[in-house]
C-alpha cells in the first residue's frame, strides 16, 4: 500500500492502482449484486448468495479494469506515455504524461474503452449461450447480468461529455474540424457540464421518486461537472501561459536556509515569518543543496526539532523538480504533474534563481484577468 493506494502491480507492463475509495464501492456494489441473487433466486443459500456476489463483482471490476487498460495499450503503441491506471469510486482513469498530438490519435484512444466493454457483454452473453447448461441457474444469470452492465458501461461512456469517452470522441471531431484542441476541448467540457447537471436532475427527480438510487445519479454528476469544469479551466490555462517561460512567472531571489540551522530555527526564523510552505537550503558554500517544506518539518515528531537539522529533513537538490529559466510553462506544468511535485526550483547557471508554486501560477492569472491581457484562442 503506498499513500496513493493499493498497487496490484503491472498489467501489460502497465501498473495499476487502486485507490481507497474504490474499497466503499466494491462493498456496495458487491452487497448489490447480492441483493439481485437472493431477490432472483429466494431459495438460494445465503453463504452461496454472498459467494456469488463477491465473485459478479470482482468480475465486474475486472472488466472495469480491461476498459482503461485497452485505453493505455492503444495510447502506449501510439507513442503516449503511460503511467499508470487507478482505479477509484467511480470507475477508472488512465494516467498519460502528455495528450494526443492529433485527433486520430484522440479518436484511437477513447473509442477503444467503450467497444472493449461491448465485447465483454458479447462474451459473457457468449459463456452462456455455448455453456450455460454446465452452470447453475444462479451461475449462468449472473453472466448474462454482466454481459448487460458491461453494456451499459460502454454505452453510457460514449455520451458526449468530456471527460467520458465519448467527450473525448467528440473533442477528436471538434479538433479536426476546427484545427483547435483548445476549442474542441472546451466545448467537450461545455458537453460534460450540460451531461453532469442532466444527471444531477435526473438523480434529484428519482430521489422524490422514492428511489434511492437516484443519489448515484446525481453523484456522477456531480463528478463529471467537476472534472469538466477542471478540463475547460486547464485549456484556458494553458492558453493564457503560451509564451510565458519559468523565468518569466517565477518568484525571484527566493529566501534560503541553512543547511545546519535546526527545524526549530527553520519554524521559527522562516515557516513563521514567511508566507511560504518551502525553503531552498544551502550549505555553507552558498550552493543550494536541497529544499525543506513544510509538510516535511510536520513529519518530524516535534521534541526532534532541536536537535535535527535541516540538510536531513529536506528533498535533495537532485530529486527535486528543476527547470531553466527560458523553459515553456506548458512544459513546467508537465513536469510537475509527472513527478507530482508541488513546486518547481528555477536553475540558472547551477544556481537557483526562483522558485514556482501553485500561488505563483495563480497570481500571474488574476493580474492578467486584472489588467484585461486577452487569451489566445488559436490553440
């Protein structure tokens, strides 16, 4: 187990991940599929029933998780870094490093999870058909349930709202008729919101319906709003940084520590008189060795603070993210979420002449927004 998950290692040299909030949806959709067995089936054995549904939901899952894998073999062989697929409380995600670099490419990638969702219901539908008098009737039911929800998955994936599949497919057609990815992305996510609050309402309605159930509705939503409305504030970010290099947003002249000073002057003389969350820290040549951030001072049971000293509770310089100072920030970005750094140190000539966060991004926008610079719109 890591702080991102569970590892389940590596499919198709691909690792797969699975987050703690997939653990509450596999209990419910387990106890679900129980719940059908023994509504089908009154005289089923309860041990056997709970049998059953453990054994329909791990399939389920496992069909769950040959959707994004087929997403991350068709991304890798088109030369799209993968790093890794997680699966969470509703569904899966495939994790790439960079974009499509075309709308065919985009097309490939997205259109291959729903069609590989269509053929597992052919093939369960199958097993039952070729096989099905070698099974229990319980058993034989089961698969031919899941050939229906793997329908289901791959149908409901194809509706035109990023970031679905079929967003994505709609983006593809968007960026080959307007040449834009930019404007093919923003309306995807424009789809999704409309398709998120659509099921919002649907989820409300079935709730004073007297159906329970419609809460799954409006959670998914509620969760396609948000990560359209993530992807639609992402294009425009990107739009806004085009031209714009790591020297250019980046805080200069940050303010450093020594590698010898304790954590308790570090809190003292820094964490608490600065409005910052790290620090570089040189040694005693000048040279920026590493940098202390706050989180890695918490880490550190609060009696040690006297006597450790920073040099052995920071990142060293090595491991952490380093840019040159003439580096695109669309590539900046790129490299933080690749490593899932916080920050980025900017190096010029082996010495670190700024640094750039999260607030410094932030700040650069709203001056823009402030002073009225206009967002590109040919990308």
């Amino acid at each position: 187990m890591t702080g991102n998950g569970i590892k389940l290692g590596r499919w198709f040299g691909i690792e797969v991940t699975i987050d703690l909030s997939w653990l509450v949806i596999a209990f419910l959709v387990s106890w679900s599929f129980y719940s059908v067995y023994i509504t089908e089936f009154p005289t089923l054995q309860t041990s056997r029933a709970i049998v059953l549904g453990g054994s329909t939901a791990l399939l389920f899952f496992l069909s769950v998780l040959l959707h994004e894998l087929s997403h991350s073999v068709v991304a890798r062989s088109l030369g799209i870094p993968v790093e890794g697929i997680t699966l969470f409380v509703f569904g899966g995600v495939t994790r790439t490093t960079q974009e499509a670099r075309s709308p065919g490419q985009e097309l490939a990638v997205a259109i291959v999870g729903p069609l590989t969702s269509v053929a597992l219901a052919g093939i369960f539908w199958a097993l039952v058909e070729l096989t099905g008098d070698l099974f229990a009737p319980s058993v034989a039911f089961g698969l031919g349930y899941l050939g229906w929800i793997n329908l289901a998955v791959g149908v409901f994936n194809m509706l035109p709202g990023f970031p679905l599949d079929g967003g994505r497919v709609l983006r593809s057609i968007l960026w080959k008729a307007t040449g834009s990815a930019g404007r093919a992305t923003t309306a995807a996510a424009g789809a999704g919101r409309v398709l998120g609050a659509m099921l919002i309402a649907v989820g409300i309605l079935v709730v004073f319906g007297g159906n329970l159930g419609g809460l799954w509705y409006a959670a998914i939503g509620w969760f396609l709003m948000q990560a359209a409305t993530g992807a639609g504030q992402e294009v425009v970010l990107q739009r806004m940084l085009r031209g714009v290099t790591a020297g250019d947003l980046m805080s200069p002249n940050p303010v450093t520590l020594p590698a010898t000073a304790t954590l308790r002057d570090a809190v003292d003389d820094h964490f608490l008189r600065y409005d910052h969350s790290a620090f570089p820290v040189e040694d005693e040549t000048g040279a920026i060795v590493g940098i202390l951030t706050l989180r890695a001072v918490r880490q550190v049971p609060r009696d040690q603070w006297e006597l450790r000293q920073a040099w052995a509770a920071m990142t060293p310089i090595e491991d952490a993210c380093t840019v040159g100072g003439d580096l695109p920030m669309d590539e900046v970005l790129q490299r933080l979420r690749e490593h899932d750094h916080e920050r980025v140190l900017v190096v010029e000539s082996g010495r670190v002449v700024g640094i750039i966060t999260a607030r410094d991004i932030t700040r650069w926008v709203r001056r823009s927004d402030e002073l009225g610079l206009e967002v590109p719109t040919d990308a």
